[in-house]
C-alpha cells in the first residue's frame, strides 16, 4: 500500500515509522528539508520537499495512487487542506490531525466530510482522556474503554505481597466463579504474551483483564489492591495536554486541581480560563515549589511537560514522598518500560493515539477498530465473523488458536459476553481479539471468508 505523510516532526516521523514497519510505501512531505534528512536518515521512507497545500507537490508525490494520506503537520489549515486536495485527486483514506474542537462538535456548520477529512486525529486531547481514566482507577496502570464503555481493559501490577502469584490463571478463575473476566494479555519484563490456563502469575507481572465496567472493583480487589478514590491532584505543566487535564479533572467538583507552569502568561491565561483550578507560576524543576505547595499531600501527580527526561524524575520524587498515583508523558516508546521498573505507575505516549486511529485503515475492511495500551506489545482488534469464515459457528475451544491470538469477548448483537471456551462465534459477530504482531495476518485469515 502506498501512504504519503504530510509532516515530518515528531508526529509526522512516527506515523512515517509505523506504516514503514508494516511494510508500506511511505512518502514525507515537508518545508523543512533538515526535517527531512532526519526522517530519511532513521527511516526507510522517501521524501519530498515542499507544501501540502500544493497540488503540484502532491502530484508529484504520486497521490493518486496512493490509498491512504495523513496530514500531521503543527498547523490546521495545512492538514485540513491537504486532505481536501487528496479527496478531490481520489485517495480514499485522509486522516488530519486537528487541535481546533469544531470540526469535532456535532453542531458545526461544517463536518470532516465536507472538507474531503475521513478522520480527525487529535493527540493531546486523547492523552488528556487517557489520563482522566487513570486518575479514575487508582489503582490501574492502563485503562481503556470499549464497546462504547460496555468492556473495559484495566492493567494492574502485581506487587509482591499480591495474593494471585504463583497461582494459575485456571486456579484464580475457579476461585472467582461468579466474577466474569478473561486475563488478556501478561507483560514480564520487555515481553508481552497472551496467557493459557496453566500459565503462573508471577511478582511485577503488567497483568491486563478484560471485565464488565461493575466488575472492576472486584477484579482490582482480586489483584490485591484498593481502588480508593483520587482527590488531590497536581499537574506539572500548562501544555495542551495538562490544559485540557485541568479541564475534564476540574468538572468533578470533588477534585482540588493544581497546575504548575513556567510561562507566566500562559499560566495567567489557564488561571483566568479556570476558575476551579489552582494555577502556580514556578518552573517545573523547582523541587522546593512543588514541596510548599503540597506534593507530598497530593493523591495523584501528573508529569506532563515537554521535557519527558523531567517527567520521569519529578514523577519519580513524587513516588518517593508517597504519592498514591503518578503518570508521566513521554514520548519515546523506550521509556515506558523503564518508568514502570523504577516504580512509576502509568506513562501515557501521543503516539499510541495516533495509531488507533490509523491502524484500522491498514487492516481488513472487516476490522471494525484498533486498539493499544501502553506497556502490552499486541493489538486489540474488533473484528466481524465473516459468513464461513474458519472460526464462523465454531466454539473458541474448538479453534486451536496459536499463542499470538487470544478472543477476549464476543458481541452478539447487542449483547457482550466475555470470552469463555464455550463461547460460540456466529457470522456477524464481532470479536474483541487481541493480537501478537507476528499474528495480525493470521487472525484476520480466521475471520475472514475463504
């Protein structure tokens, strides 16, 4: 498949990234030749120097042929038209990456669609959700919605005092006979499998479960922890990400916020736009600062500056004086395993938003959606049993799954069942499948027709 990218910054070189390693034609195109160089140096991509904006430059990209465009660059309009032009040159996926919120409401004079937009891809807003999730489950290092909300996928570590290791999957399912829930996927270490029945949990297992949102409780309570609500919490940074944090944390009137950011017009400008959050003008490594204004009391630190080496290290302290709960952004994949194993509690990555919502077009036409969380190395796909399809009308103990594949839940209709060895699999159901890379071809193979 050929995809050009407009953009070639930080979300741009990640995008470019990801469809290369899935073995795409991939095409950057940017004003900025040094951008270029960087990209063309790490990656096995071709570039072009130039304007999005240009049908000429486009063109020459061999738009036309190409099925899939992704405009990322720091300025709406340029995405915007961009896709507009690659809908009008025939490319039947354009996906923009846009921070304004208008073409998202449901009552703007224009849609996406009007302007040639097949998806709108918004980064820091989607961080932003993330993070509201986690400070919704203390508890949780990961937590990811689905199914419109009616599954969810809850990561928790197991300490070491926690009552579920050296137990079998099968063991803590027959402990747990009128809990419904299915143990998804298990990181140990840098690597991620997804478990069988006879599989042993072991100490600082990542251990992701798929439940009913009014099982959660119980399935933490199971893990050996306590999902005791968050209250306090302070953010460290004014960027979009912690802006828009300050805003969804700040409608729960139960929360006491307070933002720490250096530049003070934009601190004043936060402060004046949020009445209910508590804005402090020092700079983010001022460790006193953050000392006076109470970290230590906090229930949840929240690191999300542009400096992600500093995210790590005040998280970090903040772990040190008892903080209950603490995320970091961060924006290279390689930290995330190392905030984990020096005791952080969540990180939260731009890119894994992006990739969502890319990720579906790459597959086949019956993959409904694609997901990732941080920490687990496999997709999430909701993918449609295709009529005779190998796994159509077959129990999921009859199909001899390979390891990479593990069906978490099935939806018949509108009723969601979470995965069991009796679980039968109707053509046109969907299933929620997690997927080891190595097994993405093959688990689309079982869903689709012969």
């Amino acid at each position: 498949m050929k995809a050009v990218v407009i953009g070639a910054g930080q979300v741009g070189f990640e995008v470019a990234k990801m469809l290369s390693q899935e073995d795409h034609d991939v095409i950057v195109i940017d004003v900025n030749q040094e951008a270029l160089e960087r990209v063309s140096e790490k990656l096995d991509v071709m570039t072009i120097q130039g304007t999005g904006t240009s049908a000429r430059v486009l063109d020459a990209a061999g738009v036309k042929n190409a099925e899939i465009l992704v405009a990322v660059t720091t300025v709406d309009e340029v995405n915007i038209i961009a896709c507009m032009l690659a809908d009008k040159m025939g490319v039947e996926t354009t996906v923009a990456r846009v921070r304004s919120d208008e073409l998202s409401d449901s009552d703007s004079v224009l849609q996406a669609a009007d302007l040639g937009i097949k998806q709108i891809i918004h980064p820091e807003d989607s961080a932003a959700k993330e993070i509201a999730q986690l400070l919704r489950r203390a508890s949780a290092t990961d937590v990811l919605e689905m199914a419109d909300g009616r599954l969810h996928l809850v990561g928790i570590r197991l300490e070491r005092d926690a009552p579920l290791i050296g137990k079998t999957i099968m063991k803590v399912q027959a402990e747990n006979p009128d809990l419904k829930f299915r143990i998804a996927a298990i990181s140990r270490g840098i690597r991620t499998f997804l478990p069988r029945g006879q599989d042993v949990f072991h100490r600082d297992d990542q251990v992701f479960v798929l439940t009913y949102p009014k099982s959660i409780p119980l399935v933490i309570e199971m893990m050996g922890k306590t999902d005791r609500k968050i209250e306090n919490v302070m953010i460290l940074g004014g960027s979009e990400i912690g802006e828009r944090l300050a805003t969804q944390l700040s409608a729960n009137k139960h929360m006491h916020i307070k933002l720490v950011e250096a530049d003070r017009q934009r601190a004043e400008r936060i402060a004046e736009k949020l009445k209910n959050v508590l804005v402090i003008n020092s700079a983010a490594t001022d460790i006193d600062v953050l000392i006076t204004e109470g970290l230590s009391d906090m229930d949840a630190f929240v690191a999300v500056t542009d400096d992600e080496e500093s995210n790590l290290v005040i998280c970090l302290l903040a772990k040190h004086l008892q903080v209950r709960k603490t995320v970091a952004l961060l924006s290279q994949s390689a930290y995330i395993p190392i905030s984990r194993s020096i005791g952080l509690d969540a990180a939260v990555n731009k890119k894994l938003a992006i990739s969502r919502e890319i990720m579906r077009f790459l597959r086949g036409r019956h993959v409904l959606s694609v997901a990732t969380v941080n920490g687990m190395d496999a997709e999430i796909l909701e993918i449609e049993a295709q009529p005779r399809s190998p796994v159509s009308l077959k129990r999921i103990k009859d199909l001899n799954l390979p390891k990479g594949i593990l069906i978490g839940a099935v939806m018949h209709g509108h009723d969601i069942e979470i995965a069991t060895g009796d679980t039968r699999i109707e053509p046109g159901s969907r299933s929620f499948v997690f997927v080891l890379r190595d097994a993405i071809n093959e688990a689309e193979r079982l869903f689709s027709k012969p």
